[in-house]
C-alpha cells in the first residue's frame, strides 16, 4: 500500500523515503449494539464504542548537510483514544449465517505520540536536522522537536478522528 501511495507522490525523494517506511497497528474496540427491532441481533441498530489504537512506525530521515544527505534513524509510536456512534444493519442469511453492515461510524478523540532517533550529531547536523524536522506539519496536531549532540525527538499531541465503515460476514454459535 505504502509503495502504491509512494507512486502517487510527484517528489522522488519524499517518494523514495516512503517506500523505506515500516508500520504497525494494534486497536481495540468495545462497543454496545442496540437494535431497534424487535428481533435481538437482526435489523437496524446504534452501536456506542470506543477505541484504543496504537500505531508504531521506523524510517531513516534524510536530511541535508551543507550538500551532503545524511540519516537519522526515527522509530516511534502514537497512540490514540476514541470515542463514537456506529450505526449499520445485521441479517440472518440462512441458517447460522448473518451479515452485518457497518453504514457510518463517526468517532473523535485525542492523540499522543512520539518520534526519535540516536545519533551523533555536531552543531552543523543537529541545525540542519532540527530544521528540516520543525518543517514537518502534522495536520491539527501540536508537535515539538528536541534534537541534540545525542539524536533527535519529536512530540506529537492533539485531537484524532476518524470514519468506521465496513461489511463482513458472521457465523453465529
């Protein structure tokens, strides 16, 4: 997916360091269904729910040096907290067969996380580094960047949102 994404960007160098970009995602999400029919488990329903999510990913950054590409290796996680309305529709199919469709699931929330890196950088790497990361804007978000002769930080804070939608398959026992 990544690599598709990468192909759609017009700059091949921010092309080429995102085909170096590895993730991860772990998420969880409770929710309480109430169907308002009057069959249980069949028809339309609201379903309140909330997620926890935690998103790791690890790059090296290239930054420049007074012409010279160099690379801060930055791994990190972000962790997110959600709350929202699902609305969709479940049908029995036929025997323990049933589809549920997940229609619209707006949630909202907050964000934290964090990006880092060790190195040893001198005066003239961890200027061209703190400026190259003080340029990354994170849409809506709060961040702040620590670079120092040992490597680099960079804090991420600030509201998350997002969409549920989906359709799937279940066999009931």
């Amino acid at each position: 997916m990544l690599s598709t994404i990468s192909n759609m960007i017009d700059d091949p160098e921010t092309s080429r360091q995102l085909d170096q970009l590895e993730t991860s995602n772990f998420a969880i999400t409770p929710e309480l269904r109430f169907y308002l029919g009057k069959e249980a488990m069949r028809g339309f329903y609201v379903a309140p729910f909330a997620r926890y999510s935690k998103y790791k990913a690890s790059m090296p950054f290239e930054f420049d040096v007074m012409g010279t590409t160099q690379n801060m290796p930055l791994s990190g996680d972000l962790k997110t907290f959600t709350g929202g309305i699902q609305l969709g529709a479940q049908w029995k199919l036929g025997g323990k067969l049933y589809l549920d469709w997940w229609m619209l699931g707006p949630q909202y929330g907050s964000s934290k996380g964090l990006l880092d890196g060790k190195r040893s950088l001198n005066a003239q790497e961890q200027q061209a580094l703190r400026d190259e990361l003080q340029d990354i804007e994170v849409p809506f978000a709060d961040t702040k960047t620590t670079v120092d002769a040992n490597g680099a930080r960079l804090d991420i804070s600030g509201p998350w949102a997002g969409l549920r939608a989906g359709l799937s398959l279940g066999v009931r026992f």
